[in-house]
C-alpha cells in the first residue's frame, strides 16, 4: 500500500515502509579464509567510529573462489541485512537508484538497492554487496560515488532531486571483481579503487590449502574424505593449468561450488551402479557446463581427469585399498 510520502515537485508517492529482516542471511555455510580477509574486514568494522575508516572493502580472484560467500557470511556474522547490486554490463543508474512503475493506474516511485542501501543503514550496519563491479559501465558507476564516499547520500532525479541521506558508517560495501584475461571487464580507476578501499585477493580454497578444502566437500556432501582429496587434487590441476596463459586451453579454473556438485553426482552415480563415476561426475557436473564454448578445454581438462581418477571407487575403505596399490599411478597428473 502506498503511503502519503510525497515528493512536491513530482507529487509521485512512494512507499517507504521495508522490512529489512527479508535481508538476513541465514544457514550460511562457513566461510574458510584464504589470508585472514574476514578477521581483518571484522577489525575494520569493529573499531570504524574510532579510527573514522568507512567500511569498504574490495574482493579480487577468479570465477567461483567464493567472494560473493564470504559478503554473505561476513553479514550474517554481523547480523546485518545484505542488499546486492549483480553487476552487468547493461546496468543502468536507474537500476540503482529506482524507477517509476504503474500499481494500479497510479505512478509510484520504487527504490532501488543502493537506495534501499542507505535507507538500511540509517537503522544499523548493512552490507550491500556490489558483485562483480568491475562489469557495470563506468556511466552506471558514477552513481555510486557519492554513496560510498563520506557524504553517504544519493539523489533521486525521477523524485525532484530528493537527497536519500544514509549513515556512511552504518554501510558496509563490499565489491567483488573477477579477475583475469578471460573475463569481459571495465577497469577500475584509481578514484573507484580508493573508494572500494581495502584490497583482498581470494583464490580457489584448494590452492591455498588442498586439505580445508577436502574436508569442505566431505562435509558437505556424501563422499569420504579420501576421495574428497582426490576431487580436489584433480580441480587443482586444472586450477593450475588455468594459470599457465601460454600452453593451456584451459582458461578458468574449477569454482568450489562445481566441485562440491561434482563429488554429489560421483556419489549418485556410484549408487545407481554407473561405470567410473566420479570421472563421469567430472564431465557431467563441471566439463560440459563450465567449458561448453571451448571444446579444447573440455578436452584437455578430461584427460586430466581420467589420468587421475579413472577407475576410482567411492567407498572410503575401496578409495584407500585404490591409492594403496602400488600398481596404480596415484603421484599426480604432471600437469600442475
């Protein structure tokens, strides 16, 4: 129902009662740092009205290494809403700031998220989550200035001008950025990169750290540990051709999120009585989604696969008997 909240120069209402609490993450699985990011953003935020710091944070690394799960976490850690702006090329200011709309043959103001954003945080800390920032056109950006610097405010054009005034302490920003040659991106200049503030570089769990990341997909899904490391190891050597720009045609390593999804077919295949599951998960759960325009990466990120886990059982005590054979080539791939 619309309010009598109206602007004098548009006389267009708008409706400004929101319930924030539809914002709260919750059951957000936890987030496994790569180099102590989250501790250092919480320590930014505790102490910002002492050291006047504005909480703003910027998240770099490849595609699926889990930037956009640590924005989640990070607010439902802070009990804090969390609003998202999902960058795209084709985002324009309107979608930021709010459009009108027709509600019943009557013409209504409908805020957007940034504006939503600085309402929130008049009320307490929210995060607002700019993903994948360095996709939006500089155009659409310019709009997001004056938010995230010490002014906190935007102003509403459709409205007549209207300042929405928010608390620049109360708003976490925190932006993300896929980085490397094989992401479409807009640069990010100086004047945006000293607004996003702290720098963070998040990589794929398993290159930090092969064994957190193990025990990440043996939680969450069916598999044994055993066998989680063995998924892992093979991500990572498809992670690590990625990596090589002059001889692979490998050119995004494998998210976490695939790999998790990966080792829940393995399970599912195995259970169904299928052949060589977990070199079948691979093609079905992450080869053919993920490299569908490159049929080369396909193929070399398969024999990869094959050469490791061709023939692997999934049960835990027939995964161990497997590595254990001394006739079984289990030292690696050679491809890392």
């Amino acid at each position: 129902m619309v309010d009598e909240q109206r602007n004098v120069i548009t006389g267009m209402p708008v409706n400004r009662e929101y319930d924030f609490e539809e914002y709260y993450q919750t059951d957000v699985p936890r987030y496994i740092q790569n180099d102590d990011e989250l501790d250092r953003m919480q320590a930014d935020i505790r102490m910002r009205k002492i050291t006047g710091k504005l909480p703003r944070f910027l998240l770099g690394g490849p595609t699926g290494c889990g930037k956009t799960h640590c924005a989640r976490y990070l607010a439902s850690r802070l009990d804090a809403p969390l609003i998202t702006i999902q960058g795209k090329y084709s985002l324009h200011e309107s979608d930021l700031l709010g459009s009108p709309a027709l509600v019943n043959d009557q013409t209504v103001w409908n805020d957007g998220p940034l504006t939503k954003a600085l309402l929130a945080s008049r009320e307490g800390l929210v995060v607002l989550l700019l993903d994948e920032v360095n996709r939006i056109r500089p155009e659409a950006k310019g709009v997001l200035f004056s938010a995230l610097d010490d002014r906190g405010c935007v102003e509403l054009d459709g409205r007549g001008g209207e300042i929405v005034q928010g608390d620049p302490q109360n708003l976490i920003v925190i932006a993300t950025a896929n980085e490397g040659p094989e992401y479409v991106t807009e640069r990010l200049d100086k004047a945006e990169r000293r607004r996003f503030g702290n720098k963070f570089s998040v990589t794929y769990l398993g290159l930090i750290d092969v064994e957190k990341e193990a025990r990440l997909v043996s939680d969450q899904t069916p598999i044994s540990l055993p066998l989680a490391l063995e998924i892992v190891k093979t991500a990572n050597d498809i992670r690590m051709q990625a990596h090589d720009e002059n001889r692979a045609a490998i050119n995004a390593g494998v998210p976490t999120a695939m790999v998790l999804s990966w080792a829940r077919s393995a399970y599912a295949y195995h259970d169904a009585g299928l052949d060589d599951p977990a070199v079948e998960a691979a093609r079905d759960a992450v080869l053919r989604p993920f490299y569908d325009k490159k049929r080369a990466a396909q193929e070399q990120a398969m024999q990869i696969v094959k050469d490791r886990l061709s023939g692997i059982p999934v049960g835990k005590d027939a995964v161990e008997s497997w590595l254990a054979d001394e006739q079984r080539i289990v030292k690696g791939s050679g491809y890392a």
